[in-house]
C-alpha cells in the first residue's frame, strides 16, 4: 500500500526506560539533569528533573529532543555543525521557538527506525550528550 507505511511507535515503557537510564548516567558522573523524551511528532512522553538541576533546563531539555526528531532524527550536535558555516541560516534556526540547535540530544532508533528523541540538559553540551545517548542506548540496544 503505498499510502500508508507501519511504524514502531516508543511506548511509555520506552520512554521511562530511556528515561531512567539517562538518569543513572548522570548520577553516576555526579551530574544535575534534566531529561526529555517525545516521540517522533514531537510529543513529550516522560520528563523528569533531577534534585538541583536548573529549572530553567527543563525547557531546553524538551526543546532539544523535539529539535532531534524534527531534523530527521539527527543529534543537535551534528545539526549545529552541518550548519556552522551558513552563518544566516543557523541565526535564523537558533531564532526559531523551540528549535536547540547545539548538543544534548539524540534520535532514539530500534532496529534503525526512528522512534523518538532524548533531550537533556544541565550541564556541558558534551555531558548533556553523553546523558541522552545513555537514554537512547537502553532503547535500542
């Protein structure tokens, strides 16, 4: 059928298993988060806020994940640099609402399919990233 295509969908248990092992990473590393998980239209399926995370992440943790699976599932991180060298399109993006352009989030994929995306935020791009991957690994590994 051409009109149609199947799908894997991220359920809620996907999402709290994402969640919880993003969460043991960064307590493991001694880290503050705040993580997101949505789907792949961008609906927010688990958060949670760790105890001293910064409030103000919470937003940029959703914001960032709903950014990976709004580009095709691709890592903030390597969006920010596929754009680096078009100065006016990343100002543009970087001016849109909800759009984080720069590391903390990661497609969450099974069996090479996208399913999702994981955001975290809270402390260094490079944590922050280290965080989701943790997350999107428990999924589809």
């Amino acid at each position: 059928m051409e009109h149609v295509r199947t799908s894997a969908v991220l359920t809620l248990a996907g999402a709290r298993a994402a969640l919880d092992a993003a969460l043991a990473h960064a307590q493991t590393n001694d880290l503050r988060m705040n993580v997101a998980i949505v789907d792949t239209g961008g609906a927010l399926l688990s958060f949670a806020r760790m105890d001293g995370a910064f409030a103000n992440s919470g937003p940029i943790a959703i914001d960032k994940a709903r950014t990976s699976v709004g580009f095709g599932g691709a890592p903030t991180a390597d969006l920010y640099t596929a754009l680096a060298g078009e100065d006016a399109v990343i100002r543009g993006i970087a001016n849109r609402p909800g759009v984080a352009a720069f590391g903390g989030a990661v497609p969450i994929r099974v069996d090479g399919q996208l399913v999702g995306a994981i955001g975290a935020s809270g402390g260094s791009a490079e944590e922050d990233a280290q965080v989701a991957a943790a997350g999107a690994d428990a999924v589809g590994a």
